[in-house]
C-alpha cells in the first residue's frame, strides 16, 4: 500500500457507504434551516435579530469566525478555555441587546451551566455553536432560543450550516445561490475516494480543489449545494458518532488520557496539549511526516483579531488535535499512538487537557 494511503485526518472524501440503508426521518431540528456554512448562518441570524449591543464570544474560538461575525456586531469576549472548567461566567458582562455565543466545546460540555445561565437571563439572546457534536445530548436537549452547527467539521460533506431554534423561534432562510466552492469541494472528495482507491489520480490535484473551494465557501450565507441537500437526511449519523468515539476513546487510552465525556457525547478527536510552541509545531511536523495531518484548533495572532486573554492564547500556541475521526480503525488507532510515543528529540510528553485542571 502507498504511504499515502494510511493518512490519518486532512479532508474527507466521498464514501456512499456511510449513507443510511433504510430512509429514517427526524434526525434534524424541527424548522432548521440548512446553508452553505455555520459562519453564514450565524451571520444571517445576527443580521436578523439586529441587535443594538455586543456580540461576547469565547476567548478560546475560531479566530476566522469572529473576525467574520465583528461585521455584523461589536465584539467582546469571555473566558471559556479548554482546561475542562467550562465558561467563566465571571467575565461574562452581557447585557440587555446583546447577543452570547455560547460552545461546546471539543464535544465535551454537557450545556447545564448554560441552561441556567440562559434562565437566569432572559433578556441576553444565547446562540449555542454545536458544531463539535450536532447531534449529541446538550445540541438534542437545548433550551437556548438559536443553535447552530458547521457540519463539514464531523460529516463527510462538502458544505452545510444548520440553523434551528430550540424554542421553535423562527430563523432566516439562507438566501441567494449556492456556493461554487461547495462543488469544488465535492469535486476534490470525489477525486479523494478514487485516489485511496489506487485510481492514478494525482493528490496535488484535489488538494488544490479542496483549497480553492473552502476559500471561495468561506462564510458563505446562501443555501447548501445540491448535494449536501440531498444527502444529510440519509446519513448514518449515529455510525460516523460512534464510530469517532470508538476512536477517540481508544487513542485517549493507549496514551493513558482522560477522556471524559457527558453521557451519549461524540467528543472531538483527541486534544494534546504541549509545553511550548516550538515543541507543538514540532510534533505537527513528526506527525505528518507520518502521514497524520492534525489541525490546530484554534490559532490566535495576537497581531489580529484575538480574544485579548493570554492565557487562552498561549494554549492556543501549545494545542493541536489528533484527527483520530470516524474513518480510522484499531489499527490506524495504534499506529497514531505509536507514532506519538515515537516523538522527535526536541518535544516533551504532550500534556493531557485534563491535566490543566
Ligand atoms: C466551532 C466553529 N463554529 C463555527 C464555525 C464556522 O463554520 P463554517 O466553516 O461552516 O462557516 C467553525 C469553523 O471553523 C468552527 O470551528
């Protein structure tokens, strides 16, 4: 087999094989409405609401997302960091008009705090992101007025933002064409599927479709393509979320890390978290050397837009994600442990979320 071939995480491509064999109906929120991206989505939803005060987002987010929604709303941030205490509602000063966005984080927040947070103030309009986990527990059981979701993150699509209303509050609609970028998309995890296949198809070829379809997708707020339409209702959702547990469960194991997750969670993959910057970025080259393509989630440049919280920043600096997904197996499971205990020289033992608490 082509090195290539074992690559763990990058994009997905197309696998028929994940569709349902059976049509079942109500595995999406009553009255969504499905765009192109999350981004575009929340972004319609802002427009909407028109609030007249402050967007707070979470000090540990996507930086392309808020910088992106700051054009529909002043921003301010609050601190919610990825060491397992959940948002600080201290540093949360929301105020009448304005709007929260509240996540969940990796997957792995039960959302308790914010039901009561979102009781206890009913004049602030919380927007849930679960694109993490759209399908899991706290997403399923939502009390909040809007909840969104990216689906690209966990799904094998090319495109998609779900919007809905835990309340049943209306949403907007998406509005305009669909993006271009979304068939580029398709186009390069098509030509993926064929490329694991052995097909001589070359990978520069659909690396640049898929590069060039997420630019001109980007924050798009029109409708989904064609085809993510047709195929979300006959996904098996529920094997993609076991599946990446398995995984994400098996991986925290062999490297002896907590994986502590809410009853019925997906978590998202494994996050590790090293010393410094130098001996993450190390570790990213070591695992892509070995054909493991792990994201950061999220990078912050404090030269741009930034949550302005150092700390956050700095385990921004020191984190990236093992992409150990649904389409692994036990054995790419232990080769990405095995590849991890075989660091290179300069990278300490990366440190467990967990152990930040
Ligand atoms: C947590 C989170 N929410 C929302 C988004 C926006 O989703 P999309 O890329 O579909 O616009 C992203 C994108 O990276 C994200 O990471």
């Amino acid at each position: 087999m082509r090195p290539e071939g074992r690559e763990i995480g990058s994009e997905f491509h197309w696998d028929p094989a994940l569709l349902l064999t059976v049509a079942r109906e109500g595995h999406l929120p009553a009255g969504h409405q499905l765009f192109a991206t999350g981004c575009g989505a929340m972004s319609a939803l802002l427009r909407r609401l028109a609030q007249p005060g402050r967007l707070h987002v979470p000090s540990f987010f996507c930086m392309g997302v808020a910088e992106a929604l700051s054009a529909d709303m002043p921003l301010a941030w609050y601190r919610h960091r990825p060491d397992g205490r959940g948002p600080r509602f201290e540093t949360l000063r929301a105020r009448p008009g304005d709007v929260v966005l509240a996540q969940n984080l990796f997957g792995r927040d039960d959302g308790e705090a914010w039901h009561d947070w979102i009781d206890a103030n009913p004049d602030v309009i919380v927007v849930e992101d679960h694109s993490h986990d759209p399908f899991g527990p706290w997403a399923e059981s939502s009390t909040a007025p809007y909840a969104v979701a990216s689906l690209r993150k966990t799904l094998p699509l090319p495109d998609g933002g779900l919007l809905w209303s835990p309340r049943g509050l209306p949403v907007p609609a998406p509005a305009g064409e669909p993006s271009t970028g979304a068939h580029l998309k398709l186009t390069a995890m098509l030509l993926k599927s064929a490329w694991l296949d052995g097909r001589p198809i070359a990978k520069e070829t659909f690396r640049e479709l898929q590069g060039r379809g997420e630019q001109t997708l980007l924050g798009s707020a029109g409708p989904p393509s064609e085809f993510t339409a047709a195929v979300l209702p006959v996904l098996n959702i529920a094997r993609v979320r076991t599946a990446s547990t398995r995984n994400a469960r098996a991986l925290s194991a062999l490297l002896g890390l907590e994986c502590d997750v809410p009853r019925g969670a997906a978590p998202f993959r494994v996050q590790l978290l090293c010393p410094d910057e130098q001996s993450r970025d190390d570790l990213l080259r070591h695992l892509a050397g070995h054909g493991i393509f792990a994201p950061v989630h999220w990078r912050q440049d404090r030269g741009g837009v930034w949550s302005g919280d150092e700390e956050s920043a700095e385990l921004a600096d020191r984190i990236l994600t093992v992409p150990v997904d649904h389409r692994c197996g036990p054995a790419d499971v232990h080769r990405a442990a095995q590849v991890l205990g075989g660091k290179p020289a300069r990278s300490t033992k990366p440190r467990p979320l967990a152990a930040q608490r």
